[in-house]
C-alpha cells in the first residue's frame, strides 16, 4: 500500500481488511475509520529470529501492527482506513521497494508494508573487519535492518533526504553520520581519510567516508545528526 505525503514530516497510508502495516510505536497521529494497534513481539515477518538478531544488535525498536478488522461497513462495502504517520518532527522519505532489498537502520523506520519480508544482516560481512568498524565509527550498529519484496517503506531523517545513484562506474562516497539507507546490489566499505593534512589539522575535518559501489542507490540526509 503505497504512502500519500502530508507534507516533509507526515505520510498517510490507506489500509484494507487482510492487509496489515507495522510502524514505530507511537509513530500514529491520527486516522479514520477502524483500526485495530497491536504491540508487534514477533519482529514483523522476520519472525522470532528476526527478533532475536535486532535484540542482540541493540536494534530492537518497538513495533506495533496496524491492521483493520475484517468484516462490512454501516453500508454493506468492504471498509478501509487511513493512517496518518510521523515521529519527533523528522523529515519522512517514502522509498518504493519492486523486488528489491533496503537496507537501513532499525530506529529510522516509520512505517513500512507489512507484506515486505524483513530480517537482520551483519555489517560484518560487507568490508570484513572494515564492516565493523564502520558499525563502531558510525553509531549504527554492527547489525543493519533488511526489508525484501513490492511494497513501501516510510523512513526517518533530519533535514530531508536525496537519492543518490550508484553505478560500477560512479560509485558514491557517503559522511557516515549522513548516510539513511541504501538499496539494490552494493556494497559498503569504511575508507579512512587520514594524510599529513589531517594529522596537523589541515585536513577537511571528514576522516572517514563510506564508500558504496555496484548497482543501486543510497539515501542520504542534509545533516549529520543521528536521530
């Protein structure tokens, strides 16, 4: 179900019977019609191993699944209902999966199609050793959030969002505090920018930078505060 915007900090999102959303506790505002907020304790359709993998990450940011209960409105017809969904004031960006993998972090998720198969990858095995310590520079975690299928995707960010394309050929380098998410076929590596410049106090003041290649695109924030 795709996401209308509100505005930069407010999506809406229109729900039938048989479908269901999961979103960040307390990210609802307001809706119409009849809906049904349940605490989500099976990591959305990750399942129990979902579940565990975010808690050992330290990433196990509450969900609730949001669904409307099956059955006929006051007039006969099947009924629906509109959410309407934001967190802390952030900028929300709203990216439209087709088959593809997203890969962001837990607490930057509003929002996302309950249809969409989510699971936890280990920075790790991106870049190695490079991999974690780019979890331990950046703040976010050696574990990454993954979200597979046709579906949408509501995320968080400070001071709005651009995409970024990345081909073989251009790959993207990214100030970690900056990075959101990415999709399709990349990898990630943490490149340090440490020369003589830096070492005296010359430098650009960026000492690391993520570098992403292959085929897809990243998200990138006007800010390099975390949320």
């Amino acid at each position: 179900m795709p996401f209308t915007a509100l505005n930069s900090r407010m999506v809406e999102a229109t729900i039938a019977p048989g479908q269901r959303m999961f979103s960040q506790r307390g990210a609802m505002l307001a809706y119409r019609g009849e809906v049904r907020f349940t605490p989500n304790v099976q990591g959305g359709q990750g399942g129990v191993g979902s579940m565990i993998g975010r808690r050992i990450a330290g990433e196990a940011t509450p969900l609730m699944t949001v669904e409307v209960p099956q059955g006929l409105d006051d007039q006969g017809g099947t009924p629906t209902a509109t959410v309407m969904f934001g967190h802390g004031g952030h900028h929300v960006h709203v990216v439209d999966l087709t088959g593809e993998t997203l890969y962001v972090e837990a607490d930057r998720l509003l929002a996302f199609d309950g249809s969409l198969s989510q699971g936890t990858m280990f920075m790790g095995s991106q870049g190695g050793v490079m991999g974690m310590v780019r979890g331990q520079v950046t703040g976010q975690g050696l574990f990454t959030t993954t979200l597979q299928g046709h579906g949408s995707v509501a995320v968080m960010a400070h001071g709005g969002v651009i995409e970024l394309p990345i081909t073989p050929q251009r790959p993207v380098h990214v100030d970690p505090q900056a990075y959101v998410a990415h999709r399709g076929e990349v990898r990630n590596r943490l490149s340090a920018a440490l020369g003589w410049r830096e070492m005296i106090g010359r430098g650009s003041g960026e000492a690391f930078q993520l570098e992403l290649s292959g085929q897809g695109t990243v998200y990138v924030q006007a800010s390099e505060e975390k949320l």
